[in-house]
C-alpha cells in the first residue's frame, strides 16, 4: 500500500558526543545520525515530539530536510531507549531508495474473536505483537491486520496464517506461533476437604512416627 511520506526537518549537529546529546534532549531535540548508500554518516538533531508522533503512528519512511542541504529519504532503522525502556535517546536512518528491499519490523494489529476462545477457562496470549518483513520500501505497511477468527475452534495462529499486504512476505518461518489459546483447569478440591475426620477423642495417627516392633522395649518417660 503506498501512502505519502511524510517530511521533517533536521539540523546538524557540530558537535557529538553524551553531554552535547543531554543538552540537546534537554531542549526538546532528539539526536540522530543519518547513514548508508555508500555516503559519509551525517549527525543530526529532529524536533522530539515531531519524530516521536510519527513513530508512535507506525511511520518506517520518512524524507529529511536537512538544513543547509538537500532532502533525503530515510528509513527509521534503530531506536535507542534510556535504561528503563520508556524514552527514545537515540535514532538512526538509513538512507534508502523508494524501489529497494528491505526488512522492516510492522506492528500487528488483532481483530475478530476465536470460537475457541469462548470456551470456558480459555485464555488467549499474542506471542508476537510485531512481526518482520521484506517489502518495498514504498510498500511498508503501517501496520499488519491479524484477523483471529481464522483460529476458528483451533487453538494455534502461526505466521502462514496471516494475510499479508500484496508485495509483503514474512522474514520468519511460517510455522512461528502469533497467537495460542490455553484452558486453565478446574482447581482440585482442598485436600483438607477429602480427609476423613478422626473420631472425637481419638489422637490423629503420626505416619512420620516410627511404631515399635514386636519384641522392642518400651521405653518409660520420667
């Protein structure tokens, strides 16, 4: 599905390095480098909240408006995230040409309901929530529908189940798992509930006890 790229702007940066980078990232800048094509690694800075939207919207191809240069079309190729994984640090683009192949991460998207999964005590678990392809980069999809009800009254989606976008194939196996329905089993009965009651007065057998043998002494308490 081809849709329009969208455009940002970037600046240089003249200077690298951890506390340049806090300083940028402090002024609401994210850090960047743009690399690849057999050209020199450019340093950059993007706005952070501009990036930050279209990455939350699912956006892989971007074209960059480098300031005091021309406009190149990137591919968002690695994010890197503070030690607590909640906030981008870091973001690396890969140049790209709109007719090349590449191999992307999508995220999936479940729709629909699994007869299996009405079952009493059935639970439903994604194994994956995103999923690897090689498409076009003008091919990228935002996102990949996983329609569930294909379970039908099994208990297993793999990844040959899916219907991919036309020009999209799976970089993984076809037999990975997407999502599995399990059944939680009907809890026993507390085995404190099934003992039988000893009379009233009568002491408890103590199975850890060793009883005397026949011919052994008894041996008096004082």
């Amino acid at each position: 599905m081809k849709h329009e790229t969208p455009k940002i702007e970037a600046e240089r940066r003249e200077k690298v390095g951890s506390v340049y980078a806090q300083r940028l990232r402090k002024a609401g800048r994210l850090p960047a480098v743009i690399y690849g094509h057999k050209q020199d690694p450019v340093a950059v800075s993007v706005d952070e909240k501009e990036i930050l939207a279209h990455l939350n919207h699912g956006t892989h191809v971007l074209d960059i408006a480098v300031k005091g240069s021309g406009s190149e079309t990137v591919l968002v190729k690695d994010l890197q995230f503070g030690y607590l994984g909640d906030n981008v640090l870091h973001v690396d683009f890969a140049r790209v040409d709109l007719e090349e192949e590449v191999t992307v991460l999508v995220n999936l998207a479940f729709v629909g309901s699994s007869h299996a999964a009405a079952q009493a005590g059935a639970i439903l678990s994604h194994d994956i929530t995103s999923l690897e392809v090689i498409c076009r980069v003008n091919a990228i999809p935002e996102e990949i529908q996983v329609d569930l009800t294909l379970m039908g009254e099994g208990t297993l989606l793999t990844v040959g189940d899916i219907e991919l976008p036309t020009g999209v194939r799976a970089a993984v196996q076809p037999d990975k798992a997407v999502s599995h329905i399990s059944f939680v089993k009907k809890e026993e009965e507390a085995v404190g509930e099934e003992a039988e009651v000893a009379p009233e007065g009568e002491e408890p057998e103590v199975i850890t006890e060793a009883k005397p043998e026949d011919g052994d002494k008894t041996v008096s308490k004082e």
